[in-house]
C-alpha cells in the first residue's frame, strides 16, 4: 500500500444502535427484492417449462 493510499482510509466509526437497526432493516429490503426476483425468475422457468412439455406432447 502507498502512503496516500493509507492516508485517504477514513476510520469507520461504530454505528449507534438506531443505526445498526436501520443497516439491519436496509439488508433486510435488499435480500427480500434479491428473494422476489429469484423466485420470479423461477417461476417463468417453470411456465416455460410446462410450455414445451404441452408442445411436445400435442404433436402426434
């Protein structure tokens, strides 16, 4: 590491406890928004899914 490099690191202060409740609650929204759209994403697997089972079994 270069001198500047070490000098531009601001210390990190500890979060108060309202603090780290809203961090908490933040992590909280960004892993529910991560969850909602796996599980959208899986589901429109599954419909496409289900889509080429129904085309292939129509075909005689």
């Amino acid at each position: 590491m270069l001198i500047k490099e070490v000098e531009t690191i601001k210390s990190i202060k500890p979060l108060t406890p309202q603090q780290q409740r809203i961090d908490t609650l933040k992590q909280q929204v960004k892993r529910s928004q991560e969850a909602v759209k796996a599980e959208r994403q899986r589901q429109q697997v599954a419909k496409a899914q289900q889509q080429l089972q129904k085309a292939g079994a129509v075909k005689p």
